[in-house]
C-alpha cells in the first residue's frame, strides 16, 4: 500500500478513533464500582423494608404489591434509581469497548503496511508510526477494560428486576445473598462477619441465661433456648451462601487478590456457627438432665 493510501486509511478511521479516550475508560471502571457499592447500599436498605412491609401484613410476588408501604415504595424507588445510574455508565463503557474492538483488527493491518511501507530515517513517517501505535494500544486496552470488572460489576444494574425478583420471592430473613462475588466483596464479607459474629454473642448470651435459669427452673429455661435457635437460624442463614462459595466457587476465591482475608472470612462465619450450634446442643441437654 502506498504511504498516501495509509494516510487516508488513517484518516478514514478518525471519526471512530476520536471520541475514543484510554483516561475515560479508566474513569468509567472506577464509576461502575462506585455506583455498584451505592446500589448494593440501597439494596441492604430495600431489604430491611421489604422484611418491614411483611411484617405490617402485605404480602405477594410482585413489587406493586408491596407499594402500600410507604418504607418499601420508597427503598424500591432508591434501588431502581442507584441501579439505573450503574446501568447507564455500564452502557457507556460497553458502547466504547464494541467501537474499539472492531478498530482493532484494521489498526494493526495498517501499522503492518506501515512497517512494510515506512522509508527509513524518515522522521515524519516514524512520528506517523508512532500516533498509529498508540492508537492501537489506547484502543486494546479501551477494549479490554470491561474484564477488570466482575459480574456483578458488570450486569447488577441491567438486572436489578431480577435482582428485586429473587429477594421478594427467595428472600430469608437474613438478607444474605448467595451471588458469590458479592459474597467475596471487603465490604460485604466484613458485614457478614461482623454480623456472625453479633448473632453468636446473642445465641451465646441466651444460652448462658437459660443454663442459670434451669438451676433454678428448667422450664423457664425454655424460652431463652428458643430464642438462641432464633439466633443461630439467622448465623446458618449467613454461613451457608459462604460454604456454598467455598465448595462451588473456589476458584474464585483462588484468582483473588484477597483469597486469604476471604478463607479466613469465611472460616470465622464458620466458626461462629458451628460453636453455637454446639454450644446451644450442649445446654439444652443439660437443661433437659435438670429437668429430670
């Protein structure tokens, strides 16, 4: 190809190659996250009020359904706004990854007839080269840039009426969503654990009452047992999506920067668990021997 065809070719591809821009799409990354961590933010509080909307007596399938709450119609409307939000920036980074993706292949075929073409010593042609090359890099990387982002990071927003659909008809009282690279997220792993880490004491301090009680009473014993079994539903609830991650996910957790903090996570949740459960096991037959 001759060196004006190159020029033109180049030229040609401008109005593709110019709205694209390597410090945006590094700024996009950095929003999509953002806006997940607020949707996530709003999806916590959408869960406290849809449990609250229950508990006043609504009841269904479907968000309409539950609108007659004031504290759920207004959660809902801040989930669907926070989830737009990461939706259109998403978008925005998937419209600009499908343009460089498709500048690609005709980039490096024309620094190939560039290499071929190019007389050397020419200064021009080699500052010419040179603005190709880096075209193509800022574009490879424009096109890579949606596999720094997880799934959630990448389809939370489009999908947030799934999301909506499976707490309203698949919730447990928790809140504890099984999606396991929200599960292995900093923020929300150290939730749960702190979490599990409450319910146990509660589970631990009911059981402590119950075993004093029984010395006195055995069957007043009963209702702090009842109450710590509460306690531990709730740790089991949390615990499970967390060995599920450990079984089913676990090379996810091996790709992970953080794989050690998240086993040890996820042993703590564990832990605190399985103590209780036999903790709670322990004072009940106790409790049934001071009974008689």
């Amino acid at each position: 190809m001759a060196w004006e065809e190159i020029k033109v070719t180049y030229r040609k591809l401008q109005p593709q190659l110019k709205p694209l821009d390597l410090a945006k799409a590094d700024k996009q990354i950095k929003l999509t996250k953002a806006a997940l961590q607020k949707a996530w933010d709003a999806e916590d509080k959408f869960i406290e009020a849809f449990e609250a909307a229950k508990k006043n007596g609504l009841k269904g399938k479907k968000p309409k359904d539950f609108m007659g709450d004031p504290g759920f119609k207004k959660a809902h409307a801040a989930l669907t706004k926070m989830a737009g939000e990461h939706a259109t920036i998403v978008k925005a980074l998937l419209a600009d990854s499908e343009v460089a993706k498709k500048l690609d292949k005709p980039l490096i075929k024309l620094l190939g007839d560039i290499k071929k073409g190019i007389t050397k010593g020419d200064k021009a042609q080699a500052k010419f080269q040179k603005e190709v090359q880096e075209a193509e890099a800022a574009a490879k990387k424009i096109a890579t840039a949606i596999g720094k982002l997880t799934a959630p990071e990448l389809f939370y927003g489009p999908q947030v009426a799934r999301v909506i659909d499976k707490i309203i008809n698949k919730s447990k009282d928790s809140g504890i969503s099984g999606d396991a690279d929200k599960l292995i997220e900093e923020k929300e792993r150290k939730k749960n654990v702190n979490a599990a880490g409450k319910l146990a004491a509660k589970a631990a301090k009911f059981c402590k009452d119950a075993y004093l009680k029984a010395e006195v009473d055995p069957k007043a014993a009963e209702p702090l047992l009842k109450k710590a079994a509460k306690q531990i539903k709730k740790l089991e609830a949390i615990n499970k999506p967390y060995q599920n991650v450990k079984k089913k996910s676990a090379d996810l957790i091996k790709k992970s920067k953080d794989k050690a903090k998240i086993s040890k996570a996820i042993d703590a949740i564990a832990g605190y668990y399985d103590d209780s459960a036999r903790t709670l096991k322990e004072v009940t037959a106790e409790v049934k021997s001071m009974a008689g």
